[in-house]
C-alpha cells in the first residue's frame, strides 16, 4: 500500500491524503502508471506554493511515514507547542 498526501509546508498539516493500492489483476507497471498519473492529477489541483504533494511508497498510514521521515511532521508554531495536524481524507482507489 502507498500513500499520496498533500501537505501545508508552513505548518506541516496534512491537507489531503488517499491511499493507492494495486488492484487485482493489474501489473506493477500498471499500478505504477496509474499511481503516477493520479500523482500528477493531484499536483494540478494542489498547485499552491505553500503546499507539497509527497508520495509515501510502501507507508500504511500517515504516522507510519512519520516515523520513518520525521522531517515532514508538524512545525513548531513559535509558542513551543505544536500545531494539530489533520490527517485529511482518506479515500481508497
């Protein structure tokens, strides 16, 4: 399973996340083209320059890409605190 997100650079939000799984019968070139394709369709309607698309191949959740790309958690908002990040919706394809 693989995760497309789109994410809010200044507060490292999540705004949009959808998980892309191969489908049965497709092969990896299939699913790669397809995955690549969708990756471009989101790109165009996330086109701000605030915010990131990131594709998270092999990551079955939002936390578990985390935890392997700490990075892109959320950014410290000047209080000390950190912000509320939202997983956004999640919708299978």
């Amino acid at each position: 399973m693989d995760l497309l997100m789109v994410r809010d650079r200044a507060t490292g939000r999540f705004l949009y996340t959808e998980r892309l799984e191969r489908r049965t019968g497709e092969t990896s070139w299939e699913y790669v083209r397809r995955s690549v394709r969708r990756e471009a369709h989101i790109r165009t309607q996330f086109s701000e320059d605030g915010q990131q698309v990131i594709m998270g191949w092999g990551a079955d959740s939002v936390e578990d890409f985390l935890r392997s790309y700490p990075e892109y958690g959320p950014v410290a908002d000047g209080t000390g605190g950190r912000p509320e990040r939202s997983e956004g919706e999640i919708i299978d394809r």
